[in-house]
C-alpha cells in the first residue's frame, strides 16, 4: 500500500514560482555585466559583400562587437553543418552575422543597427520539392547530400521496412493512398530564450547560466563549437520558463554569449525578444507525408507505405531525426504486418527545425489515425470497431522489434469510445449553423526513454544530513514538468522522510551526475528508476548501521516519519546518520548510483526494443463547426492514456491539459506563415495559441498497466497527450461536415472554402490532398 | 522626470526618464523581478500588475502614468502573517503552476478580478473566469488547473 | 525609446501643449495601448509625447446622459463603458465590442478616443459607434470647437479630419427612441479572445412596438479601408418588420452590406474569406 505515490502533492518549488521569487535567466544581473545583441541577416537568402562595424563600435557603451572573421570555431548541430557567425553568404531570415556586446541593452540594439552590411540579394528556395530538383543550387555549402544520399541538398535520409509488402498489398481489399501537409510551428515557451555567460580568463573555466534541457550534451557542444574542453564548461540551469523540445540543441546564440564573454572578459547576457523568439527559436518540422494504407476484407490492417519529405530548412538540427520516433508508429501504432517508410529531409532557405514535444509524432499519427477513418468509411465498417480489431495488445513483438510487455491501447480505445458516446454522436445527422462531429486518435511513443545516445541514463548521488535531511542531487532537469516532485514523493514513499526535509538539487553540472537530458518523455522513468536504485543502496547503509545499534538482525525495515522500525525495534534516521559519522569508521550518509535502462540500440535497419517500455493513448474529441465562419471550436476531449501507473496526479492531469492545448492548437489556429522565407507572422498576436477561453474541458482516464521496468510502474506521459489530438479533431471535423483536411492548421478560411466548393483550389492559399486512389 | 507612488505599500519617489515603461521601472530600477517579461507587446499577460485596483500590463504602461497612483506587483502580495495569498494557494492546490513564468501574471489578474467580485458581491461563472483571464498566456498547463484555481477562490 | 512627456492635468495645460508644439513632432496619447508598440518600431528621439492618462478634466471622462444624447469622454475606457448599465441596456452594440476588444488588461487602459483616433479598419468600439451614428466633438488649441459625424470624421486608411491643433474631447450617441432593439457585435476571428477582428459587423436596430424597423444602423470592420456604414443595408431593413423577414430579405440585406466590403488578403485571411463570412453573418442577426 502506498502511502505517497498515486496522491496529488503540490509542485516541490511551488511557492517560488507563484510568488514571483523563482529566478529565471531574465532574471539574472551579474556585476559588470554586459548585454548582447544579435545582428540576424535581412534577407533568408544572399551573399555578404561587406561587413562594416565602425560606427557600431564608436558608439559610447559598446565593448565589443564580433563577426565570423573574428571567432575561431566549429561549426554546431549534429551534422556540424551550421557556423555559429555567418560569413560569405546567409541561408535563412534567422543567420546570425554579427554581435555586439554593450553596457545596456538599449545600447546593444542601437549598435546592431549601425553595423552595415552589403549584401548581394539571391533567389533562394523555399520548397523542399524544388530544392531536390537537379538544377537547383546547393543551399548548404557543409551538407554531404551528394555524397551520402546522391543529392546536393539532402540534409538527411531514413529507410525502414518489415515484412512482405507486395503480398500485403494483393491481400488488401481497401487501399488508401493519401497526401498530408503538416505546418511549421513553434514552441513559444512564455519566457523567450535566455542565456548569462562568464568566462573566468585565469583558468579558462566559462559558466554559462543557460536554459538547456540537456545540460551535459550541451556541455559537450558548447566545448566543440569553442575549441574547449568539455570540463571547463560549467553549466547552471537557471528556472526554466518553458521547454517543450526547444532547448534540446545548443543553438548559436549560446556559444555567441559565450565568445562575447570570452573577447570583453565581463559576463555576457542575452535575451531574445518576443519577436526574435519567432524568428530565431527552432520550430516543430513541417513535412509532406504521402500515406498508402490498406486493410483486407475483414478490416485487419496489411500495409503501410509512407514517403515524407521534411523541410530541413538551411541548416541541420534535430528536426531531421524525427524519423526514429515516426517510423515508431507506422510500423508498429496497430499491428502492421508490412511497412515500408522512406524519410527525407531537403535542405531549404526556410529555417532549421528542431525537436519539439512529440518528435514527428503529431505529424505521423495524423496521417496513419486519417487513413484509418478513410479505411473504415470504404469498407462500411464502424471507425472505432476497425481500431478495436487492429489494435496493439500485451505481448506483441511488432515488425520493428518493439516489445509490448504490458499494453493499455485496447482499454484506452474502449474508455474514449463509450465515455465520449462516440458511437452515438457519429450516428447523430448534422443540420444548421452549428455542427458537432467526433473523431477517434490513438498513439503509441516511447514511454521509458530512448536509446538514441550511447547512455540514456542517469545518475543519483544521495545525501542524508546528520539532522535527517535529506539532498538527492539527480541528474535530471526540471523544465516545469514536474520532476522534482515526482522525485521527492519517491524518497517520501520510501525512506519516509517529509517533503520538508528533501532537497531536490539538479541546475549544476559541476554537482549533479551525468544524465542525457529531458526529452522522450524520459524523465520520471529514467531519473525515478535511477533514484529508486539510489535508495537501495542507501537503505543498505542505514540497515547495516540501524543492525549494529540496535542489535537486531533483519533487513525489513519499515522507514516512516523519520524513523526506522522493525517489530518492537525504532530509531530515528538521523540518530543512525550521526553514528555513522562520527562513531568508527566514521562514515557519511552517501551514496551514488547510475541507472542505465534496458533498452537496446537499434541495429542498422532501425530494428530492436529501443524504448524502457511504451505508452499508448487514444483521444476522443468532439467539435462543433460553425458553418457561418468556418470556426472549429472543441467541445470536449476524453483522453486515456496507458501511463503504467499514475506517481502524481495532479502533474499528469496538467501534462495532458497542457499538452493537449498545444495539441489543439496545431490542429486549428497554429501556424508560422512565411513568405518567401520571410516570418510574416513573429508575435503573439500573430501567432494564434490558444487562450483561455479556448479550452475545452478535459476529462482524462488513466490506464494502469503496471510495466516492471516503470519506477512503481509507470511509464513516461508527457508527450503523449498532444501527438493524437489533431488526428483526432481532423477526424471529427470530417464527421461533422462530411469533409476532410489533409493539411494542419484546419483554418477557418479551410473549413468555409470546402463547403463553398467542392472541389477545392489548386492554387493560393489552400494546397490540398493530392486526387484519391481506392480499390487498387 | 520626479515621479512619487505608492509600490506594494510604501510610498516611494523615483527620478526616472519619461519615456520609462512601467515594466522597466519595477523590474530595472526598483529590482522587483517576480514580474515578468513575456512578449513586451501587450499580448501575454505575463507582466500584469496591480494600478490602483486594475490590472494592467505594465510593458504597455508608461512609469510617469503611476504617479500619485497605488501599484502592487507580485511581491506585494506577501505579508508576515501569510506569505501567500490565497489565489496562490488556490493555484499550489490545484496544480495551476508548472513552468510558472506566466503564474505572477496570472496570480495578478485573478485578484485584481477577485477583489472586484468581492467588491460587488458577485460569484462569477466558469465562462467567466475564464475571461477574466483571456488576456494571460500559458503554454504548459492549457489553463484548466489556472481556472479551476481562480473559480476556487470564489467559494 | 527616448521621448519627451507633457502631461496636463487641466483643458487650458493640455490646449497650451498642443499650441506651444505646432512646430514640433509631437504624438497625443491616451491608453497607449497602441502607440507604444508604434514607438518601439520607429526613431524617438524628438518626439513629443502629449500624455493625456493625467487629465483630470471630467468632460473628457464621464458618461452622461440628456434628453437627446448619450455623451462619452474621450478618455473612457473600454472597462469603464462595460461597466456602465446605460450603456450595457441601451446600446449592446456597444457593451459587446468594448468587452470583446482584447483582454482586462488592455481594457483597463484603452480608450473610446484612442481606439477611434488609432483608425483602424478592425477597431471594436470604433465599428459599434459608427452603427450608432456618433458624432466627435472636437476641440482645437485656437478654441474653437467643432461636431463631427463619426463615419465622416474618418477619411481613410490611418485618416482622420484631425488638423494638427485638435483632438476629440467626447463621442455622442443618440438615443435610442425605443426599448425595442436589436443590437449586438460580431467578430469573428480564429480564437475566442484576444484578437483583430479578421472581420466584424455591428448592428443596431430599434423597432417600434409591432417590431417594425425604424432604426437601423449596420457597420462593418475589416473588410475596407475604413469602417463602412451601410446605408442601403439600412435603408432596406428600415419599414420592414424584423419578425416577419424572408429568407430572401436577408439575403438581400447581406448582399447591401456585402457591396461595402472591398477587403484585403493577408496573412489572417484572405479577401474572399473575408467577403464570404461578412455575408454569411450579415443573414444570421436576425436569427438571435
């Protein structure tokens, strides 16, 4: 019976944060410090004649001003194919070409703006399509496309494939072949990106207060891009205002800092804007997906064949890898006895993308949960019935490897399904202004890490105070989510020592133990298994010390409000921690651990059990559509989602509010409109998020499946919730109006040209599915 | 330009630039950071502060606009004998607070709105609750545990 | 941004503001609610800033009424106009655009005169009052003092009849010769709150007591240059009796309000779409 897991505690540094108290990067004021500014290019595509800072420079409260002409570095991203400072030419509307550092910020600014740059202005290309075509020019001069893909301009390509695809497809009585659109758009965290850098030029050492979610890649990439040694780069995680994905690079506005630090010998600080955080942040990668599913007779699933070109834009982040996460789902969301999945990201003018909250998730399932209506509706078949009779199940090896030790996808299909009255609101017809539709999305993601780095591990040191407090130094991030506390009601659970006397420590890279970084919705997975094994050790300390003091031998010791019991025998915690200290040998209350998950690389055809274990979710959403506007609104969401075991519940009710308002918003209102490479849309006015009064209510029902490799169970949860919602809102609109969308964001202006005409336009702002293939 | 107001309480005279935001003049000159910065274009709420009973966002605020005025920002809010106030407990409880750099705004708005509620003896409805908060953005908790929060401070 | 700030606090300081800076580059700002995100997007440096968030002159702050005239201050705020009950029971045209207008915050600051002076093709309050046939009352640094009707104050895109010696001092609005009305604000956008309006339409009709039309003012924003009244539409409702109109009278009246529309495309939505929804809410009024 569990005293504290599985109850609502309260967010461990709460209080700070909603009283003001916590301290972000804007936060920070170091002496003496400098503020930079960076100057980004005024055309997504040219050549840089001439840079000149003089007037920059001559102006009162400059320090110093950098350019690539300056710096000595690598170049970043995991293709090293994007210099930090730009020289020769610029690639996209966010190149970065110069940087000033100044003693305020308004200074910094009004410098930037002085700095003439020449430019000879270029044609660039803004379409993945064209951009593969032969007489197009190569867009990054560091890619290896021709080399490694036999194409100039490919940034990056993935193949994947299981069993018999030609015999599948001859078994098929339905056969969908369908083409998707998928939007860029942003994680627009609430606090803008932000970093403090200080370099100390008598042991070279640099510390940078940064809002990394991966502090110790990051101090390997900061190191790379610098020249440096990795050691010598301390990294302080300040309180993170937002992190969804957006801070898993280093981007080059960090090593930028750090230069500015390194050349004016004063701490550095930069701080985006609103505007430069639309601009210059990384985004989610837009892609065409071209989607060909088919089901026999019976409606059990035979192939799926997939072909995505992803615009990469100028330069590499971890935008191309989401291939390992979507090649995930095709293969093996459902069971999927063939699968075929081509993958390529094309180098573009348009801005890089990076990872954000569901990996290419969102985009895969919206395409696999619209073919499945499709297939359904030819077949005459219910669209939640097609889904129960292919769904995963306890048990099953897929094609790809992946092994489904417990499963909650047939009971989480179920509860949408009759909580939602699915069945009822599909049947009921649809007359006047207003009209209300329902449609069903399912997910599968990884949901104990990912083995994509040589460790997906993480480290624990564990301290217990001569006074019975207790410090867990883990080498986890806290970005909002919840880890900390998730955390602490674990040491609670089992050393039953008060959330008061627990101190969680996780900012410092100096301090904490290595860990790969918050992503793959990894965290309470890998940092609670981590822990737990932490607490094992130290329990061992304790028994063997609580043994000789009180004389007793067992090692089933019950530890509650600080105390250590067996039958008639206690003592208190820290009577055990003193003895240990300061009675022969003299010892602390200490001990380190390191948690490596299960999981297991992929081999070269990206087949093997990569994940801890996994989660599965499905989503039920109803809208209503206003015929008179075109406006989707959403009603309700029912969601249940196979989270292992529910450790908080108020942090995993937030996790799927939050990510299902981001989730709705990429179905509807989101979307960064470029023209010709140009952000037309950099603000939040601009950029629609969804505001309060937007939010549908949510009712969320958890699956308990109890994975052994979870801490307690459980399994990751924090992306799940946003990865099947807009398939699911695609899939009601359709049910409500009887049309449906192939391309995200469903805009007003979508919705009310489909039901002006049928036939939607070829040209302008509207580029629809490609013509329908049915009964090959 | 001399301006003399009254912030969390204290009366205070500032010599400041007249073109000085009033974001600008609580975070950089008067040093209280729990107001925070999150878009500086009127859009996101995150800068909410307290004038004279009504919420505003103070990065659309000129400082020289507070004078003779009452200001209270987050920080205003604490007192020796509750550290809290209770739309931040509400918040605690209900789980309204993840990344919490939109939460002083939040926390601003929902007591400006309280103490008008209260002030006219009126219990708002869910929908409004949520209006009442249409101008603050949050991008982790999709705003249900924020209203859920804000209507329990209404019972 | 780095400008200089007059703040009157009375008629006379503010009118001897405006003489003394005829020469100067100088910007008269109430709510700024607008106006700063148009200083931080240019130079500053010179200008000159008439603040009126000082004025402690009720004529331009109060809502009053008398036999004929509903007058509103200038440098009301939106949240003062919600929370007015005359304003909320008589004009709900009004009520409706003030409250939808962006968030509590904004409406905490923002202003009737700022709001109509900013000249938006998309301004809430300003659609409303222009379906309300406001009239600007308008005073000048010479003081001299003249009327003007709203829909004609408004010259064209970012224009207005302002010279350079004037500002509004207060709107009117007729009032209302009966308690039979139709009156409410539609905007339409692509979430619930805090938007532009991609298109909106303001209507106020009154009706005598068999439900025949005697008033009708219809205004549309977003969809031109400025913020069309739209006679004919109204001419057509006016005689006709609003619980008794054909579904062919409501197409007709939405074509009238349609032929004002001359919208742009841009990045919220395009001129089709804007003409599409304009016509499509313009049948629906009478149906709520």
């Amino acid at each position: 019976m569990m005293k504290v897991i599985g109850k609502s505690h309260q967010k461990l540094d709460g209080k700070e944060r909603v009283s003001g108290k916590a301290v972000y990067g804007h936060d920070i004021e170091l002496p003496n410090m400098l503020h930079g500014s960076i100057l980004r290019t005024k055309y997504p595509c040219a050549e840089i004649i001439s840079i000149d800072t003089s007037k920059a420079l001559s102006l009162d409260g400059v320090e110093c001003i950098i350019t690539a002409n300056d710096v000595d570095v690598n170049n970043i991203g995991y293709k090293k194919d994007h210099p930090i400072l730009k020289k020769g030419t610029v690639n996209c509307n966010r190149d970065e070409i110069a940087a000033v550092a100044a003693r305020t910020k308004e200074i910094a600014d009004k410098a930037i703006q002085l700095i003439e740059v020449e430019y000879k202005i270029k044609e660039g290309v803004y379409d993945p399509f064209e951009a593969l075509k032969e007489t197009t020019p190569r867009i990054n001069e560091f890619g290896k496309g021709a080399e490694q893909f036999g194409n100039k301009n490919m940034a990056e390509s993935f193949h994947y494939e299981h069993g018999n695809l030609e015999e599948q497809k001859a078994k098929s009585k339905v056969i969908i072949k369908k083409r998707y659109e998928l939007p860029r758009v942003t994680h627009a965290c609430i606090a803008t990106s932000n970093i403090t850098a200080e370099f100390n030029n008598f042991d070279g050492r640099l510390t940078l207060w940064s809002s990394t979610q991966v502090p110790f890649l990051y101090q390997r990439d900061i190191a790379h891009a610098l020249k440096m040694e990795p050691s010598k780069i301390r990294v302080i995680q300040p309180i993170i205002g937002g992190g969804f994905g957006s801070k898993l690079d280093m981007h080059p506005f960090e090593p930028i800092c750090a230069l500015l630090a390194i050349k004016s010998g004063k701490p550095v600080q930069i701080l985006y804007s609103r505007e430069e955080e639309f601009i210059a942040s990384p985004t989610r990668q837009p892609m065409v997906i071209e989607l060909t599913t088919g089901c026999d007779e019976n409606g059990k699933f035979t192939f799926r064949e997939v072909e995505i070109i992803k615009d990469n834009g100028a330069y590499t982040s971890w935008g191309a890898t989401t291939p390992f996460v979507m090649m995930q789902s095709y293969s093996s969301l459902y069971q999927v006895p063939a699968c075929k999945f081509d993958s390529h990201a094309v180098y573009t003018n348009n801005p890089f993308a990076g990872s954000f909250r569901g990996y290419g998730n969102p985009q895969a399932t919206f395409s696999i949960e619209s073919n499945i209506d499709l297939m359904a509706e030819e077949l005459g078949m219910s669209q939640a019935e097609i889904r129960l009779i292919n769904a995963n199940y306890k048990g099953e090896i897929t094609g790809q490897g992946l092994h489904f030790k417990t499963c909650g996808a047939i009971p989480a299909l179920k509860t949408v399904i009759e909580k939602s009255n699915y069945d009822k609101i599909m049947a009921t017809p649809n007359t006047g202004r207003y009209r209300r539709g329902v449609g069903l999305g399912s997910m599968l993601h990884v949901g104990g890490g990912a083995k994509i780095y040589r460790s997906d591990g993480c480290g624990t040191t564990l301290k217990i105070d001569d006074y019975g407090y207790l410090t867990i130094v883990t080498g986890s991030n806290e970005i909002g989510q919840g880890s900390e506390t998730v955390l602490a009601m674990i040491a609670m659970e089992e050393l039953g020592i008060p959330k008061e006397k627990i101190k969680v420590i996780n900012t410092d890279t100096d301090v904490k133990p290595w860990d790969v970084g918050v992503h793959a919705s990894r965290t309470s997975f890998v940092a609670g298994n981590s822990l737990l094994g932490a607490i094992k050790l130290i329990k061992e300390k304790l028994s063997k010390k609580a043994i000789e003091l009180l004389d007793v031998v067992t090692d089933d010791w019950e530890y509650a409000n600080g105390m250590m019991r067996f039958n008639e025998f206690e003592i208190k915690l820290d009577k055990v921690v003193r003895e240990m200290h300061f009675a022969s040998p003299h010892e602390l209350c200490m001990v380190n651990y390191f948690y490596e998950p299960p999981s297991k690389f992929q081999d070269k055809d990206f087949k093997g059990d990569v994940s801890g274990n996994y989660a599965f979710a499905s989503q039920a959403i109803e809208v209503e559509v206003d015929t008179v506007t075109g406006n989707v609104r959403v009603l309700n969401v029912h969601v249940s989602q196979d989270v292992g075991r529910v450790l908080n519940p108020v942090g995993l009710q937030g996790q799927m509010e939050g990510g299902l308002a981001t989730g709705i918003g990429y179905a509807l209102t989101e979307e960064m409109i470029y023209e010709k490479g140009v952000l037309k849309n950099p603000s939040f006015h601009g950029y629609k998020m969804l505001t309060s009064t937007d939010m549908p209510d949510v009712h969320f029902y958890p699956i308990e499946t109890y994975d052994e490799a979870g801490p307690y169970g459980s399994k990751g949860a924090g992306e799940a919730p946003l990865i099947p919602t807009a398939a699911a809102i695609a899939n009601a609109v359709s049910n409500a109006l009887g049309v449906r969308f192939y391309s995200l964001p469903i805009t007003a202006e979508k919705v009310l040209r489909a039901l002006a005409s049928p036939t939607p336009p070829k040209e302008g702002l509207l580029r629809e599915a490609k013509p329908v293939t049915k009964h090959q | 330009m001399i301006l003399t107001f009254k912030i969390n309480g204290e009366w205070v005279t500032q010599e400041i630039k007249p073109s000085l935001l009033l974001i600008d003049l609580i975070r950089d000159v008067l040093q209280l950071k729990g107001t925070k910065p999150g878009c500086l274009e009127g859009e996101c709420g995150a800068c909410s502060v307290i004038v004279n009973g009504d919420a505003i966002n103070s990065c659309m605020y000129l400082a020289i606009n507070v004078d003779g005025k009452e200001v209270t920002t987050i920080e205003g809010l604490e007192n020796n004998e509750n550290p809290l106030h209770q739309v931040q407990e509400k918040m605690l409880e209900h789980g309204a607070v993840q990344c919490g750099f939109c939460s002083p705004g939040m926390v601003m708005t929902t007591k400006a709105y309280s103490d008008k509620c209260i002030a006219e003896g009126i219990t708002p409805t869910r929908e409004e609750v949520k209006k009442s908060l249409e101008g603050n953005l949050c991008r982790c908790t999709g705003y249900a545990k924020i209203i859920d929060a804000a209507e329990a401070v209404y019972k | 941004m780095n400008f200089d700030v007059i703040s009157p606090k009375t008629t006379p300081e503010l009118l001897n503001a405006i003489y003394d800076n005829q020469s100067k580059n100088f910007r008269i700002g109430a709510g700024f609610t607008d106006l700063i995100n148009q200083f931080k997007a240019q130079e500053t440096e010179g200008l000159i800033l008439i603040n009126l968030a000082q004025l402690t002159e009720v004529d331009f702050k109060k809502i009053s009424e008398n036999e004929i005239n509903f007058q509103i201050g200038a440098l009301t705020t939106a949240s003062e106009l919600i929370d007015n009950k005359s304003i909320k029971e008589n004009f709900p045209v009004l009520y409706q655009a003030a409250n939808k207008l962006a968030s509590t915050q904004i409406r905490n600051v923002a202003t009737v005169g700022g709001n109509i002076c900013n000249v938006s093709p998309s301004g809430d309050m300003t659609a409303a009052l222009i379906a309300l046939k406001a009239t600007c009352h308008i005073i000048d640094c010479d003081g001299n003092e003249r009327k003007e009707l709203l829909s004609s104050f408004i010259r064209g895109l970012k224009k207005t009849s302002l010279t350079k010696k004037e500002l509004i001092k207060n709107i009117t609005i007729p009032k209302n010769f009966s308690k039979n009305i139709k009156s409410g604000y539609e905007k339409v956008g692509s979430r619930k709150s805090m938007e532009i309006a991609i298109v909106s339409l303001a209507y106020h009709l009154q009706m005598d007591d068999k439900g025949v039309i005697t008033y009708a003012g219809v205004a549309c924003g977003a969809v031109a240059p400025t913020i069309p009244f739209t006679t004919s539409a109204c001419e057509f409702l006016t005689g006709k009796n609003i619980n008794d109109i054909s579904d062919s009278e409501k197409e007709e009246f939405a074509k009238r309000v349609l032929s004002y529309a001359n919208p742009i495309s841009d990045i919220r939505a395009s001129d089709w779409y804007r003409k599409e929804v304009l016509f499509n809410i313009s049948k629906t009024i009478f149906e709520r």
